[in-house]
C-alpha cells in the first residue's frame, strides 16, 4: 500500500486546526451580554485572541502527544534516543510565528483602543459641580463627601485639570454627550452626580442609545468602576479625573464592580447601572427632580415651622370627619390662620 505523503497529512491537519479555532473562538461564550457600542470592539479582539490560543494549544498538545506515542521506549528498548542538538529552521519558525502573532495583536490592539477613545481623552471640561442638592435618603448618605467640599469652593476639578481614561472616538469629540455624570469613588460606595439637573443618587441611570460622558474621580483611595457588560473598566485616582464616554445599547440593570482592591471591605462596593428607554429615563429624572424639590420644601419648612406652617403642611392628610373639621377650624382661628381652609 502506498503511504500517504507528509504533506497531505499536514494539509489536513492544518484545515482540520483552522476550522476547529475558527469555531471556538466564535462560541466561547465566556463573555457576558454585550449593553454597549464598545461592547463589540472589545468582544471581536477577545475572539481572535481565543481562535489563536485554541490553535496554538492543539498545535502544542497535539505535538506533545504525538510524540509521547510515536517514540515512546519500546519494550526491550534499552538504546540512548538520537543526538539532536537543534535545528535551526525550526527554531527560526517557532520564534518567527510567536513574534508575528503579538506583534499583529498589539498592533490590533490599538486600533480598538483608539476606536474606543482611549486616545482622545484630555484638555479641559466644564460641566457643572460637584454640590447639588440630594433626595430621600442620598441627604445623609452623601453629607461627608459634599461637607467636603468648602463653601464658595467649586469642585469643579474638570474644569482645570487634564483628564485621563477612554472618552469619545475621535468621530464623536466634536459632538457633546447628552447625559454627564460626575461619578466619586469613596470607601465602599459610588456616588453618581447628574449637574445638569441636582440629581445624586447610588445608581447610575442612562438612557439607551445615548452618548454619556462619566467624569471619575475618587475621593480617598484608588478605586476602579468597572461594567462587564459595556467591556469597559476606568480606574478612579484621588486628585486626578478621569473620563469614560460610552453608548449604552441594550435596556436592564448591570452590575458595576469596583475593580481595584481599595480595603477591607472592597468585595462589598458594589452597585448598579439601569439602562432605560428614553421615556422611561425622561419620566426618572421628573421624579427625581421633582422629589428634590419636595424634600427641599419640607426640609425648610421644619426647620422652624409655626402653627399656620404645621397645620398647613398636615391639613390635606388629616381625616375630614365632622368634629375634626370643627376643632381644626377652632384651632385656626385661636391662631389667626386665615389663610388655611379646611373645607373639602
């Protein structure tokens, strides 16, 4: 029987490789859902460098095993192996092919990041303050970080100071984001700031399919905020602003990891970014803007509040039954609150 040429058995067996890493590197599925437009510059890097490294591992596994096979000991083989002190060409090739494979991934590599921006950042930003007053409970959650902040004093630091990080494509400098935030880091929690209308909140809203620019800065140690699912990870220095600009893509809620070990309870600093349809974000910051208000009234209101204030501010809620209609009208007019009908 005629023997099969080498040739043919290394045609075969290098269709036989591509098409295997081809395949995996296109179903890996070792990567979340993808909620960005950076999301799919990230994932096709990810899945060239996983074609790649299936095929460099059947290459290498396949030769390993092939040769534990093919010259194993015989039994009764008691002869030294041949005296093989190299081979140049093959050296040659299996440096030449490593080189030619990072070379090409760098190179690759930097195309993505300046796609994403990541050469774009820096200059100087103004976009509002740090201070703004907080709803609900954000009032107590975030009274250090904003005491921090000395009055007259803007904290501003983006206004005057060279920004680092990935922010838009070089298509997208030109334009300005529709949502800014201004995002703190402290031990253990993210603060997120929208300036343009007061908002404070532990969770960052966005609204799909809009540009929104992140300003990072951190206020103690060095953190990182990270979102999976948008491939994108910024570290947040003390002193120094950072910028992240992305396009979310896909309405839900993702988790946001601090990425950066930051102290003992680092695990723990975590939160979330929810994604809404335009109208769903539109109808969030009305809410919350207009229970700022409402907390802001309230808060001066008890400040120092008098009979008429108090009666005013309680009358809508109270029963409406007869006798207490009677005694808050009888009440009114000890006081001279004239001004507070109690008639429904």
């Amino acid at each position: 029987m005629k023997q099969i040429p080498a040739p043919f058995w290394t045609l075969v067996l290098g269709i036989a490789v591509t098409l295997i890493s081809l395949w995996v590197g296109q179903n890996h599925n070792l990567l979340p859902i993808q909620a960005s437009e950076q999301a799919p510059l990230v994932d096709d890097l990810f899945d060239v460098m996983v074609t790649i490294g299936t095929a460099l591992f059947i290459v290498v596994q396949g030769a390993i095993i092939y040769s534990m096979v093919r010259f194993r000991q015989r039994k009764g083989d008691e002869t030294d192996g041949l005296p093989i002190e190299g081979n140049l060409p093959l050296e040659a090739f299996w440096t030449a092919i490593p080189s030619i494979i990072v070379v090409g991934l760098g190179l690759y590599s930097v195309v993505v990041f300046q796609e994403m921006g990541g050469f774009s950042p820096g200059g100087h930003h103004g976009h509002g303050t740090m201070v703004a007053m907080a709803p609900q409970q954000s009032v107590i959650d975030v009274a250090p970080l904003l005491a921090q902040v000395g009055e007259g004093e803007s904290a501003d630091v983006y206004s005057r100071t060279q920004v680092y990080g990935f922010g838009a494509s070089p298509l997208m400098q030109l334009n300005q984001p529709d949502v800014t935030v201004n995002v703190t880091g402290m031990q253990y929690a993210w603060i997120f700031n929208y300036p343009d209308t007061g908002i404070i909140d532990g969770e960052l809203h966005v609204p799909v399919g809009k540009d929104v620019q992140l300003l990072i800065e951190a206020k103690d140690v060095i953190h990182s905020f990270w979102v999976p699912q948008f491939r994108l990870k910024q570290d947040a220095l003390p002193g120094e602003p950072a910028e992240l600009r992305f396009v979310a893509t896909r309405e839900g809620t993702y988790p946001v990891v601090c990425a950066e070990l930051c102290g003992a309870y680092h695990g723990g600093m975590r939160t979330q970014v929810i994604v809404h349809s335009p109208e769903e974000y539109a109808d969030w910051v009305a809410s919350r803007v207009a229970e700022a208000s409402s907390t802001t009234a309230v808060a001066q209101t008890l400040a120092s509040p008098t009979s008429a204030e108090y009666l005013a501010a309680i009358a809508p809620d109270l029963a409406t039954s007869p006798v207490q209609i009677a005694q808050m009208n009888h009440a009114q007019m000890d006081h001279g609150l004239s001004g507070v009908s109690m008639d429904r």
